[in-house]
C-alpha cells in the first residue's frame, strides 16, 4: 500500500476519534488535515500513520484550543474558561466497540434532517468527497456542500452532543446510519481498480457486520450487513485483463467469493425471520439472486424484476427505477425498458453517468447504433472512474465498428 494509501484509510479514523474528543466537527478535519501535510513533509514514515497523525493533530488542536480562548480572555469573554480541558480525555459510554460507528451515531442527530445526517457522517467519517457525497444523492455539488455546512454549523451553535445516545433512542438514528453505510458503499463501489475505494469497500463491510453484532435483532441491519457482503463477493471479477470494468452479467462466477455469498444468504435467511421485508432486506435478495449465478448458471431475472417492484413501493426513488426497467429490459425486451427509461425524470438523471450508461446498453440492443454511440459520449463526458472509462470506450468501438459494417 503506498504512502497516500495508508493516509487514506487513516484519515476517517483520526477525524473520528479527534471530532469525539473535540467536540468541532471542523477543527477535527482542519487539524486532521495539517497533520497530514506536516506527515508528508516528514523524512521517514511512521509505521503506525494513524497513530502519528492522531497524535499531531491533537496537539494542533491543543494549540487552537488555548489560541481562542486567550484571544476570548483578551476580548474579556466570559466564555474563556467554558468548554473541554484537551488535556483529558472524554469518558464516552463504550456499547459501541468502534470509534468510527460511534460516531456515526452521533452524527446522525434526530435535529438534523436526514440527508443532512447522513451528508455529515458520509463526510467526516467514512471520508468522502462533496462531490462523491452529491453523486449519490443524485444533487448538484454546491447543494451538498451547502448542506453539509449548514450541519456543521448547527452541530456547532445548538450545542449538539458528542456523547452517544443510550441503547433506547438507537432506533431515530438507525435509518439514516443504514443510508451512510449505502452511500459509503456505493461510492466504494463505483471503481473496482481504485485502491483508496477498496479499502472503504472493505471499512464499510467491517462496519456493517459489527452493527449487525450489536443489533442482531434487527431485520434491516442484518440486510444491509448481508447486501455488502454479496456485493463484495463479486471483487475480484470486476475487471478484466486490461483493467476495463466487467459488467455483472458478463462476469466469470467461478471468480466470486463463496463464502461472503454464503454468509450473505445466511444473515438474509435470519433477517427474514423478524417479519417482512424492508429495503434493505430486498436490496439484499436482489444480490443474493445474482450470487445465485455462480450456483445455478443462470439469473431468474422475473425474480429481481419482482423485487424491485417492491422495493420502489418503498423507495421511490429514481435509481432504483433506473435499475428496475433494466431487469425489465431483461424480462420483456430491450424496448420495455427504454420504454421505462424515458418515463424517469430526465432532469434530475442528465448529471447521473449510469442513467446513460443503461441507455447505450438498450440502444444498442434494440439496433440504434447511432444513439447508443451518443448516449455513451454522454456518459464518458461525465468523468467515469478509469475501469468504467475503458469499458464505455470499448463500447463505442464497437458500436462504431458495428455501423460501419451496416453500412456496407
């Protein structure tokens, strides 16, 4: 793992355990962050980079902590003294085993609303990007980081704790805890020949099984812990030779891991037993029937069609349509699902690459060579991950070398 690696899968760790102690979601990254460029100017690398980071951005915050309020005593604040001594540590309750889980918790505050949570903890703690963070709300760039900087603020000025919410009120914040994992994951998942993202791949799954040990009782935590695991199972059959993603149908299933799938189907099998069927739970059979593939050869696609018949019932959301009339697509022809595309919200979906992507794929099965071509200009004009990349650019080749054989 290289150097900006290791910083990498460091970074959430340290702002998680500093933003707990404190008490600034800001000064957290802002301190986190120059510690990091005080690491790179540094002769030798630490072999523990997350402890050495979390140790020099504590002592910057230290430093920041007693500049304010010498500047708050010069001002004659009355608030110079308030506030938590850096010299000890805050004694946080521990049902939580993990810093980073904890906080996630804590950020997914009932005063917030939901997607401002769930943007504030996708941020801080898993460490994603705005523009990340916006993709998978499907919300422009500037909108995110609007909401995001209205969450820290209120975090900040209505004196939101930092202390975890006892085992009772786990539930108001379970949802949107569930739906930064989902984001976390899907933006893991969107490049298969990133390291960075494969480390979070595999911090999100981590996350998912340890909630799924202290919630076992739980139908959807035990869903979503079962949905990242089959979608993991299938890793390593995402690229082909030549770096280019592999789309899941065309995937060698004697590459997929088993095991994860068999765990998967086993957390799903237990999740079905606490009573019916949550997203989280659809989304996960939805895997467990493509995972079935690498046992039976085939995909009942009626099967995934149904289910995400159920699964837009309870989440109307455009994405899981888009998904949706490509299972259509599968079932009833390529025409029914371009039929399904051109009923989703157009607006909304011009800046979501895998909107185009899908439309190319149609196209080109219905023999619209020219528009398919056009539909994958689209989404390589929206800055695809380099697998992603190569395999729409293949696809173009094609679709131009299958024209130009038309037109002879």
């Amino acid at each position: 793992m290289s150097a900006g690696d290791t910083i990498a899968a460091a970074r959430p760790r340290v702002i998680a355990a500093l933003a707990a102690q404190l008490r600034d979601l800001d000064l957290a990254e802002e301190c986190c962050d120059a510690a990091v460029e005080a690491l790179l100017r540094t002769a030798e690398f630490p072999r523990d980079c997350a402890a050495w980071l979390f140790v020099a951005a504590r002592r910057k915050a230290l430093d920041a902590v007693r500049r304010r309020r010498r500047e708050q005593l010069a001002l004659g604040s009355d608030s110079a003294t308030e506030g938590q001594d850096m010299g000890e540590v805050i004694e946080l309750p521990d049902p939580i085993p993990d810093e980073r889980l904890r906080l996630i918790f804590i950020c997914c505050h009932p005063a917030l609303a939901t997607e401002a949570r769930v943007a504030l903890a996708l941020k801080v703690i898993c460490g994603l990007s705005v523009e990340q963070i916006a993709r998978g709300f499907v919300v422009p760039e500037a909108t995110m980081y609007q909401r995001i900087t209205r969450a820290k603020a209120k975090v900040r000025d209505a004196g939101i704790g930092f202390e975890l919410p006892h085992r009772r009120h786990w539930p108001e914040r379970l949802e949107a805890v569930l739906l930064a994992l989902e984001l976390a994951y899907a933006a893991a998942f969107r490049d298969a020949a990133d390291s960075e993202e494969r480390q979070l791949a595999a911090e999100v799954e981590r996350l998912a099984l340890t909630l799924a040990e202290l919630l076992p009782d739980e139908p959807e935590v035990l869903g979503m812990a079962a949905m990242v695991l089959l979608a993991r199972s299938r890793e390593r059959a995402r690229l082909d030779g030549a770096g280019a993603m592999v789309p899941l149908s065309l995937q060698d299933t004697t590459m997929w891991d088993r095991q994860r799938i068999l765990r998967g189907s086993d957390l799903l099998a237990r999740a079905a037993q606490g009573g019916s069927g949550g997203p989280y739970q659809l989304m996960a059979a939805i895997q467990l029937t493509h995972a079935r593939r690498a046992f039976e050869g085939v995909t009942d696609w009626q099967a995934i069609l149904t289910l995400y018949d159920g699964l837009l019932v309870l989440r109307p959301d455009p994405v899981i349509a888009l998904n949706r009339a490509l299972a259509l697509a599968k079932v009833e022809g390529s025409s029914a699902g371009l039929a399904a595309l051109a009923g989703l919200p157009g607006e909304r979906l011009a800046g979501f690459l895998p909107f185009h992507a899908a439309r190319a794929d149609l196209l080109r099965k219905a023999g619209d060579f020219a528009a398919a071509r056009a539909a994958i200009d689209q989404a390589l004009a929206l800055d695809p991950a380099p697998a992603e990349r190569r395999f729409l650019e293949a696809e173009r080749q094609s679709l131009g070398e299958a024209r130009a054989s038309l037109d002879k």
